[in-house]
C-alpha cells in the first residue's frame, strides 16, 4: 500500500465555513479537516461547485473580535462527502 504522499499535514478541525460561488450562491459547509494548502468540506449536497472552480471561503477567526477572513480558493477533488478545497495564493486567484 503507497504511504500518504501530501506535502502539508492535515489536522481534523470541525468548524463552519461560508463558501461562495464566483456567481454569489453562498454555502455553510463543515470542514473535516485542514491544513497550510487547503481543507476539505463534508457536505452531501449534489450541486457544489465543480473541480476547477474558484471559489471564497471564509473562515470564523479563532480570535474573539477579530473578522472572519476571506481566502481565494479552488475546487481539487469531489466526492460523495464534500469537496476538497486548495487555498490560492493572491498572484493564483483570477481576476
């Protein structure tokens, strides 16, 4: 059996996340775990977005008063449970 190849560790963190579409639907998704490239989002819904889009993300702060943080995103992977979502550097996101 082949180890587990990823570059950046994973670790499981239960929160809700707003996703948003590139044409405004909005989303609350739950991720299952995330790491310093991306997180995956547990959701059965049929109409997520597809791999290869772009999407927002926004994150609760951990931080009490602090506003929650919007992340430029990708859709990398789908499946039956939700979507893996890989976090875009400024100079990656479309304009």
């Amino acid at each position: 059996m082949a180890g587990d190849k990823r570059k950046y560790l994973r670790f499981e963190l239960p929160v809700n996340v707003k996703l948003t579409t590139h044409n405004g639907t909005e989303f609350i998704l739950k991720t299952q775990d995330i790491s310093d490239s991306g997180v995956y989002l547990r959701s059965n819904n049929t109409e997520l977005p597809k791999v290869g889009e772009q999407v927002v993300i926004q994150l609760a702060s951990m931080v009490a008063g602090d506003e929650p943080r919007e992340i430029n995103a990708m859709v990398v992977r789908q499946d039956e449970q939700g979507i893996g979502i890989q976090f875009l550097l400024e100079r990656d996101a479309k304009k």
